[in-house]
C-alpha cells in the first residue's frame, strides 16, 4: 500500500472562486494581484496570456490553507502561502510567516494540494499533514 500524505491528517481545506466574479474584483483594484500574489506567482504566470483563472485557482489556495489551518479570513497574511510548480507542473505550497507558525503549532510539516478550474470557477483542495 502507499502512503499518498505522509503523517497523521491535521487538516483539509477546499474553496472554490467564481472566475467571472474574481476579474471583476481584479479590474475594480488592480493592486490586488500585488497584495495578495507572491512575486514568484506572478511571474510565473507572467507568460500566459489569460492568467484569470490559474489566479483564481491561487487565491482558492489561500482560503483552503486557512480552512486547513481552522482560521478565518486574516488568520494570516495572503503573502504567507503561495503556490510554486514542481518540474512536472504539480503545484507545492509555499508556507511562511504567521501561517507556518500557525501550521507549527498544530504540527503540521506538510502539505498536498490540488487546483483545477473551468471557465466558470477556481478550487483549490488542500491537506495538512
């Protein structure tokens, strides 16, 4: 048998985005993408020419990591957790800050994560272990 998440689960997290609803929120305060997107993202997504919904799908990220975490909206700032793909293209999670102090104190060392979207909406699914 294998081990698919290494260690005991301390959390789950999911979210979806309305894609629609989040350009509408980019176009309305541009500095969004700044704020809340990691400079790696941003530039990593830099070269696709309609980057909506790989952005929407990172913000879900976010919200799962804080779902993951049991906190709420601010329980960490978005800068905190961002996603970096692997060779292959598998997105990892990045975990800094106010977030990997909170994922230490609930001792988790480590995350999995899937994203997906349509041309409707954005999820994220996250592990803790």
């Amino acid at each position: 048998m294998i081990e698919l998440v290494p260690g005991p689960v301390r959390g789950i997290g999911v979210d979806v985005v309305d894609i629609a609803r989040f350009a509408r929120v980019l176009e309305r305060t541009p500095q969004m993408r700044e704020r809340v997107f990691h400079p790696e993202e941003l530039a990593d997504l830099a070269t696709i020419r309609e980057p909506v919904r790989s952005l929407a799908a990172r913000f879900a990220v976010r919200e799962a990591v804080m779902k993951a975490l049991g906190v709420g909206l601010g329980g960490f700032d978005f800068q905190d957790v961002w996603v970096r793909r692997a060779a292959s293209g598998a997105p990892t999670l990045q975990v800094t800050g106010r977030a990997a102090s909170l994922a230490t104190a609930r001792q988790v060392s480590s995350w999995q994560c899937s994203l997906s979207h349509s041309d409707l909406v954005a999820i994220a699914f996250v592990v803790a272990s």
